[in-house]
C-alpha cells in the first residue's frame, strides 16, 4: 500500500469521525430538546420568504426527494453501471449503500421519535422527523451516484459540474423540507450528517474490499 493511498485512509478516517462527532452533538441536542436556538431562526427567515412560485419550486424538489423518485434514479443508475459501463462490483455496492442508508434512517427515526414541526405546514407528512428522511436519501444518492462517475469523468469541468449538480441537488431538497414546514433544520442537518458517516463508512470498506480483490488476483 503507497504513502498516497494511506495518507487517503488516514483523511477518510478523520472525515469519518468528524461526521459523526457532530451527529453526535446535533441528537444529543435534539434529544434534550435544547435546539430551538438553532432550529427557529432559521425556520423562521426560510419561510419569510414564502411566495406562490417559490411554493411550486420547492414542493418540486421535495417531490424530486421523495421514495418513488429516488427509485427511479436508483434503477437508471443501476440500468447504466450494469449495462453500459458494465461494472458489477460498484453495482452491488451502490444498492448496498442505498439500502443501508434507508434502513439507518428508519433505525435512527425510531430512536429519537421526534414529533414534526407544527409552527407553519404548506404541505402535510406523516411519519417521525429526526433526521430528515428526504436529505439523507439526497445525500446518498447524489454522493454515490459523484463517486462512481468520477473516474468515468476525465475533464476537470465534467467533474466541476457534476459536484455542483449533487451539491444543488442536496442542499435544495433539505431546504425544501423546511420552507414546506415538515422538518426542522436540525432534522436536515442531522439528515446530512448521518448520510454523511454512512456514505464515509461505506467508501472505506469498499476500498478496502477492492484492495484485498486486487492482492488475491496478482
């Protein structure tokens, strides 16, 4: 193993732990119901900015979220790895991680059992909030679908505008929960953070896995 790909666990590691220090502190925090000082300023100046179109917007991106949509792009990107690109192995793991992420975040609901916001609803939803179903399947999703394509993407540019696109798309899906009132910012936060160690975790166990697939092949 080279100094670089080391030095690459090492930071992977870190970032790892860094994830899920601040997950930590952001449930304990939800857990002693002691984040409104987070939760209603941001609430409160997100949906200040409430108009019809900015509505439409948002509930596009919510719906862009939602479970039927993520499967559809799990299935393409599943139809495009499998067929086209005809990698097997990042198949296998991109619905691993899809999955996995799913079943944290039905895991993680159960734990904190934390009841919606009730301050301002433009839509309705059911189900616990902490943390945001609809950012950590974003998270994962768009994170996923950037490491996979990144190697496939040789310019500096397609991969620019490929982080844009999943960072957009992340960011405006969590926001959206929000300005629609189904989510406090912490949920989304929280959403984000949990993804994040998940989506972390994974990355370094499939790397790992490549590593010892690679030694046994020589």
């Amino acid at each position: 193993m080279n100094i670089h790909h080391k030095n690459k666990q090492k930071t992977g590691r870190k970032i790892g732990f860094l994830l899920l220090l601040s997950f930590g502190l952001i449930a304990a925090f939800v857990s002693f119901n002691k984040i409104q000082w987070f939760d209603l300023p941001i609430i409160i100046w997100v949906q200040s900015l409430e108009n019809s179109y900015l509505t439409e917007v948002m509930k596009f991106f919510t719906w862009i979220g939602s479970t039927k949509i993520v499967i559809a792009i799990i299935i393409i990107t599943s139809i495009i790895l499998y067929v086209l690109l005809k990698h097997r192995i990042e198949l296998v793991f991109f619905v691993i991680v899809m999955i996995g992420s799913t079943a944290l975040n039905n895991l993680l609901k159960v734990i904190f059992h934390r009841e919606r916001p009730t301050i301002h609803r433009i839509i309705e939803e059911t189900g616990y909030s902490f943390p945001s179903g609809h950012s950590m399947a974003a998270f994962t999703l768009y994170a996923m679908i950037s490491f996979l394509l990144w190697k496939h993407l040789r310019s500096r540019f397609g991969r620019g505008l490929m982080i844009l696109f999943a960072t957009v798309m992340i960011l405006l899906i969590g926001i959206s929960r929000i300005y629609l009132g189904v989510h406090f910012p912490s949920d989304v936060l929280g959403g984000y953070l949990a993804s994040g160690v998940w989506f972390t975790l994974s990355v370094m166990i499939y790397q790992w896995y490549l590593e010892r697939r690679a030694k046994r092949n020589k």
